[in-house]
C-alpha cells in the first residue's frame, strides 16, 4: 500500500532553506470548507481510459484456474502477469459527475447467495483516475480519490459513488486539464515549459483511507486534512479542521486509525492520530492521539512529542490496553537527489526521500494509561525494515504492569521510492522488498525488541476482528501471493488466513483460496456476525479485478472456511482500479 504523500513536503521545504525562500505556489492554499459536490464538468464522452482492456494471453498454455494454490516452485510472476497486473490500473468507467444516485444491483449479477445476516455498508476509497486529460500517471499513489459504496439490507445491495471533491479534483476538472503535481509526479504536469523546483506543494487527492462513525463519513489521506463527506450522497463538504467535534492537533490525520469493536457500546472506540510532518527548531514532532466512543463524543486525547520524526512516514498506528504505538521508517532527505534530479525535473519529489540501508527503525511506545505513564514514553530500535501496515498488538496474558507488548506487522524489508507501474518486472518478484507476517516481542521496560517473520507466504493489507484489536487474537485476513517461498512472491492473487499461536515463537498455519492466474486482490475486510461468538464469526469482503474478463467482483467468504471459496459473488457493473482501504459498517447507508 501506500502512501508517501504529500507528508514529504513541509520537511524538504525545511531542510532545504534556499529553496524554501522562493515565493510559494498559491496552488497549495486550501480552504477550510469547500461546499463542492464533485466534478463541476461533464467527462469526456468516451475516455479511452475507461475502454475495455483485456490483455492478449501469450503463453503457451491455459491460465491457472481458481481453487487451490499452485504447487510450491512450479508457478512464479511472468511477463503476462505483469500486463494483466498493468492492465487494470486504468480510469474508473464511473462517472466524475455526481453518482449520489442509489443504484440497484440486478440480482442476476449475483452468484451464491447473500447472507442473510449481512446487513450494513461498505465503503471503499482509492485512486479513481489514473489519467487526467491525457496525462497519464505511473504511480497510483497520485490518483484522485473515489469512495463507493455498497450497502446491503435483507439480500438486496444497492451501490452509490462519488469522487472526494478536494480543491485539486473540482479545479482540473473545471479546466479540464491537469493543474497540481502529486508527490510521485515528474516535471511540470501541465505539460509546458515552464518548470518550478522550488514550489514543493503536492494535491491533497485524499484516496487512501475512509471511515464512517456517529453517523460522518471521512475521506483521508495522512498528508492533508481529511476530507468530510455525507455517508447517504458520499457528496463533499469540505476540509475538515475537526473531526468529530475533536479540533485536529496539526493540519492532517493518519489514513489508517483502529477500532476498537465490542458487544457492549459502552467500550466502542475509534482511535486516530496526527503527527506533525515538519517540527520546529530543535523539537520533537507533535503528535496527538484522539478517541472517540460510539456516539462520536470525545472519550480521550493524549498528545505526544515524537523526537527525531520528520521523515518517519508514518501510515499505521497501533494500540493496546496501555499503550498506542507508532513505528517510524528509517528515512532521510536525499540533498544530492534533491539537487542533482528533482531540481532538474529528473525524479519525484518522493524519491528525494531515501531509505536507510543498516539503519533501525524507531518503535514509538506512548501512553495510553496511568500504569503506561509510570513506564513514560520510550523509543525503542528495531530492524532495518520499513512498515506500511501493521496487523494488532496485545499485552500478554499473565502481564499486568504494561511492561510487555506483542506487535504483529507486514513490514516491507527495504523501501524503493522509484518503484512504480512501468518499472515492475517479473524479476520485481524474486527476493527484493518482499514484506511477510512478522511477530515483535517488545520489553518495553529494558528497551528491547526481537522479531520472528510467522510465515513466508508475501501478504498484504491484514484485516482482524475488531472486537479483538489490542487483544490476543488468532486470525488474520490478508491479500497474498500465489507463491509461498523464502526469496521468490507475487502480485496479491490469494485470500489467506492466517491462524497464529499467542505465544512468541509460534509460526503461523493457513487457509487459503487462490482467485486464478489472472486476478488480483484488492484489501479483505472482516464483517463480524452481530452477536457472533467466534472471533471467526463473520464474513470477510474483498474485490478483486479480473484482468483476463475485465471484470472487478466483490466476493464474500465465510470466515470460517475461506478455503472453501465465496459464498456469494456480486458482479459489479464498472471498472474499479485497484482501491487502497475500506470500512465495514453496521449501518445501511442507501
């Protein structure tokens, strides 16, 4: 997953002050309400970008079919993976215009059956566009944002979507043309002459994240201000300075955030953060952390100083009974990349952001609680690795002085900021920055941490029970490799349940459903069954885009046998590139 963001620009400014003098784009100014609600354009009548796109099949052979994974060694990555994987990173065939119509999902294009007892909403949101008026982008990362929604009541599903109406979306599509560089932009975007290094602004294209409790809906993106949306209309009401009645400590909020899920309402939480991307002199970076019980009142807030944090990027956050946690990835400013190449529109404003061979990450362990307090905050070094998502962390049975912590994360082993979709090969897929299930053992009081990967099948975007965030748990629902090996990986073509021990040391069974050769996985979700009694009790949700049909199908497992295939398959009508994250709601939002 993910995103670098525009994080990266308020710290390069910083450490490069020469530069940071020039006179600012007013292109980055963004209003605290923008009353839009999506495109104020029609789209083009038909976008070559939207066209059916099914790649030639031109090896000498069948594709692999569905079921079962391949044997381990006798199937890896090939060119033909890479264009089908290609293929489906084009323009939604959604319209830009306002989509806030409820849809019907014709029951013919149902296969299985729904279950009877899934009744909510969920929400997705991803790079919609990944062309703008002809400029195409090379990483997704930078596309607009686009939620939809599909809200299911007794059987029958109805589906909605909107693009998150941000200042840059609603500006280049009333010009129909690109105006603002993303982070992974190369140049001038609007195509002439003119070229300004010093203008370090990057859209907010608020595509990675989005949350829907006490009623509001949110679309975030860590390195800006979320964006505020209504749950029926998914139509845009602007910037949002406060959350949840809670005012934003600093200008942004984190794309991930945990949930805290319980039968009885009283214990419900959602816990968020913002950390400062640029400190001040010779301080540490602000963080907040802030929750929020079900009714959306303020149930705590505990800020933090974060020394040394700048460049951490940080995406995901972690919390147990005591205590929230943030991993920081060892990063630094690349000043030859910045001058040598960006300068000279030669490289992303992203790639001046380099990972740190040999060096540690930084475990951030902040209170939560009085008995974590009497520990106080601590900074503890961990490997040479970089962390996107993280799964759950727990206190130990048997711990009760907040000393001890299990973290479970899907750290990537090394960072490559260059790496986008016209640079991925087959050889992409062989050792390089693989990411496994990985287990900490965290003594929070001698300040050590010792690691274990779970298993060395690759995976992806974890998803667990919330009811057992911050808790011992076994399950864990990712998107994953059809190859399960020590050096060789693929794309995300499998469902996988991971079913661990609570104890350190313990290594990770599986459970795993393969989609076929050409279809790839976007994040499972986990629905739990009201009243469920099993933390496998419930139904897990993914999309997956079919390259070899051009179809994207949303598939529902029972979570208890995932490796007996989905019960129901909903065929949807348009195409869906690969989104970034999505929320499960109890309610029906229709």
């Amino acid at each position: 997953d993910s995103t670098m963001h525009a994080m990266l620009t308020a710290p390069i400014a910083a450490h490069a002050p020469a530069l940071s003098r020039a006179r600012p784009s007013s292109r980055g100014k963004r209003v605290a309400s923008l009353l839009v609600r999506a495109a104020i354009a029609d789209p083009s009548p038909a976008p070559a970008a939207a066209k059916t796109s099914v790649p030639d099949w031109k090896l000498p052979r069948e594709p692999l079919q569905k079921g079962a994974p391949p044997p381990e060694g006798s199937w890896g990555p090939t060119q033909q993976t890479i264009e089908d994987w290609r293929s489906i990173y084009r323009n939604t065939s959604l319209s830009t215009t306002d989509g806030s119509a409820p849809r019907t999902i014709d029951p013919a294009r149902v296969t299985g059956t729904i279950p009877a007892d899934l009744n909510g909403t969920l929400f997705r949101n991803g790079p919609g566009l990944l062309e703008i008026f002809g400029k195409r982008l090379n990483q997704f990362f930078d596309g607009d944002g686009l939620v939809y929604s599909i809200a299911f009541e007794d059987g029958e599903l109805t589906f909605k979507h909107n693009f998150v109406g941000t200042k840059g979306f609603t500006d280049e599509q009333a010009a129909r043309k690109m105006l603002y560089k993303g982070a992974f932009a190369v140049g001038n975007p609007k195509g002439d002459s003119f070229y300004n290094p010093f203008d370090f602004d990057v859209k907010n294209v608020a595509n990675t994240g989005v949350v829907n409790w006490a009623g509001e809906l949110y679309a975030l993106w860590e390195g800006g201000k979320p964006h505020k949306m209504d749950p029926k209309s998914l139509r845009t009401q602007g910037e949002a300075d406060v959350v949840l009645g809670q005012t934003l400590e600093v200008p942004q909020m984190a794309a991930h955030y945990r949930v805290v899920d319980s039968e009885d309402p009283a214990e419900k939480r959602l816990v968020a953060f913002s950390i400062e991307a640029q400190a001040g002199f010779l301080q540490p970076n602000k963080c907040c952390f802030y929750e929020w019980d079900v009714e959306g009142a303020q149930a705590a807030r505990n800020t933090f100083g974060v020394p040394d944090a700048t460049f951490g990027m940080f995406h995901d956050c972690l919390v147990t009974e005591n205590w929230y946690l943030l991993l920081q990835n060892p990063n630094k400013l690349d000043p030859q990349k910045l001058i040598g190449e960006y300068m000279f529109a030669k490289c992303a404003l992203a790639e001046v952001i380099a990972f740190q061979e040999g060096q540690p990450a930084k475990l951030h362990m902040l209170p939560r609680t009085e008995k974590a307090k009497k520990i106080g905050q601590k900074t503890i070094d961990v490997d040479n690795q970089f962390f996107f998502h993280h799964v759950n962390a727990f206190e130990p049975e048997g711990i009760e002085d907040a000393s001890r912590v299990v973290i479970d994360s899907a750290p990537w082993r090394y960072m490559n900021f260059a790496v986008n979709l016209d640079t991925v090969t087959p050889a992409f897929y062989n050792g390089g920055m693989r990411v496994e299930y990985t287990r900490f053992d965290v003594d929070v009081v001698k300040g050590a941490s010792a690691q274990e990967s779970l298993s060395n099948r690759v995976m992806e975007f974890p998803s667990i029970n919330h009811k057992n965030t911050g808790k011992p748990y076994r399950f864990t629902y990712c998107a994953g490799s059809a190859v399960k090996d020590d050096v060789k990986w693929g794309p995300n073509q499998c469902l996988i349940k991971f079913d661990t021990d609570t104890k350190v040391g313990a290594k990770s069974d599986e459970e795993v459903y393969y989609f076929g050769e050409r279809t790839f996985l976007q994040e499972p979700i986990f629905a739990a069954k009201p009243g469920g009694a099993d933390e496998d009790d419930g139904y897990v949700l993914i999309v997956a885009n079919h390259a070899g049909e051009d179809l994207c199908i949303l598939h529902i497992f029972d979570a208890k046998k995932i490796g007996d295939g989905p019960v129901a398959s909903v065929e949807l009508e348009d195409h869906l590139p690969p989104g970034l994250h999505g929320y499960w709601s109890n309610a029906v939002h229709k």
